[in-house]
C-alpha cells in the first residue's frame, strides 16, 4: 500500500520563475492538503483540495496555487518565485469525508531552494 | 495569538526513561481535534496519536499517551521507555471543528534528543 508520495524531491529556482510541485494521495484518500515548512518552524497550511475544489486556504497570496485531478492526486504551483518561498513543501492526504479522528498523512516532502 | 504552542524548542531524555513534551493550544470552537507527529531528519512527517475534544480518557498509542487537560487547554506527550530512534522534532497539531474540511494548525516543534 503506497504513502503519499511527492515529486521531485528537490528544486532550485531563482527569483520571479515559477514552480509546479506534485503530491499522489495515500490509496483510499480523496483529499490532499498542502503545507510550507521554512526551515526550524511548523508546516504553515496553504490549502485543501476534495473533489477537484479548493476546501480551504491558508494566509497565502495568490501566487500559490493548486489543482487536483480525478485521480485525487494534486500540484501545487508557486509563480513569481521569492527568496521566502524557499522551504519544505509537504502534501498530506485524508479521506475528505470523515469527522473527528481523521488523520492526515504526509509525504516526505519537496525541498525548494529559491536564488 | 498562536493557535498552538510548544514551548520547549529542545529537550533531552536518557534511553528508557519517560520524557513529556508539552503542548497547548487556542479555540474557543467546542469540537476539535488535537493531534501529535514526529518528524526524523528524513523530512515526512508521522502520526503518533490523536485526542478529541470530547474524549473522555486520555489517547494512548503504544509507548505514547497523551495527557489531556480540557480546562487548562493542553495536550502534552509522554512517550515511555524513550529510545535511540525517538530523537526527532515532535509537532502538536490542532483541527478545529470537527470535519476533515477545517484548517489544521502546527506549532513550533520541539527537538527530542534521547542520549544512549
């Protein structure tokens, strides 16, 4: 039974590109949340998509983005890269219609470095 | 105001002995969800245990249990008879409401070092 996987695992962009970052559910997930990790502190949330919609959002600009397809799976996009964007991306699946203990699981991340 | 916070950035434990990592948090939403995971150097982040806020006894999982204390609003960790693989960053995590849909919050992290 495959984990959330993430893809690539590393990235180096520079300044003012543009990023696509790519998260497969765990199996049995509909549900795919997205999360920025700068270096020495806690995942902040970006947001959450269930059936192809986003579901939430964090406190971020525009410039980050998302997409899930049918097959659940999910990009993140980050346009106009900035030095501050440079973090651990993680992608955590759910099963989206669940109440109380329902656990998110995460994958082992995209580290994105920007110059 | 921070929705969850660790105040212990670092601590250190002797293999086999118990060690809590304190956790509290902010809501004035009645059903939530409190939530801990480690994170190894590796990067992906592992679910350890999970607490509602309507759970009466305390969640235990294995070599961890959760202290629950609704009133004073923290969720601490013990994890018992510590081991050389525990060494990790811990995080407390909070869902407020009780839906999947709601956001999910992290604090800082503590860095949990067992020595041999």
């Amino acid at each position: 039974d495959a984990g959330v996987t993430q893809s690539p695992t590393h990235l180096i962009k520079t300044r003012g590109q543009q990023v696509t970052l790519r998260c497969s559910p765990k199996s049995g997930h509909d549900t795919v949340s997205w999360y920025q990790q700068a270096l020495g502190q806690g995942p902040q949330f970006i947001f959450q998509y269930y059936e192809e919609e986003e579901r939430q959002r964090g406190n971020f600009p525009d410039r980050f983005s998302g997409h899930q397809f049918p097959n659940y799976s999910s990009e993140l996009n980050v346009n106009a890269l900035l030095l501050g964007d440079s973090a651990l991306y993680l992608c955590a699946s759910s099963f989206g219609t669940g109440v109380g203990k329902n656990i998110q699981y995460f994958g082992a991340g995209t580290r994105l470095s920007v110059l | 105001a921070q929705k969850i916070t660790q105040t212990q950035p670092g601590m250190f434990v002797q293999e086999k002995e118990a060690v809590t990592l304190d956790c509290t948090y902010d809501t004035s939403d009645p059903s939530y969800g409190l939530f801990w995971y480690k994170q190894p150097s590796s990067g992906e982040m592992i679910f350890l245990i999970y607490q509602g806020s309507y759970d009466q006894q305390n969640a235990t999982e294995g070599r961890y249990s959760l202290n629950f204390q609704k009133a004073r609003k923290s969720a601490n960790l013990v994890i018992s008879a510590s081991q050389l693989g525990d060494s990790a960053m811990y995080f407390c995590a909070m869902r407020e409401g009780r839906h999947n849909f709601n956001k999910f919050y992290f604090g800082s992290g503590t860095k949990l070092n067992v020595k041999p």
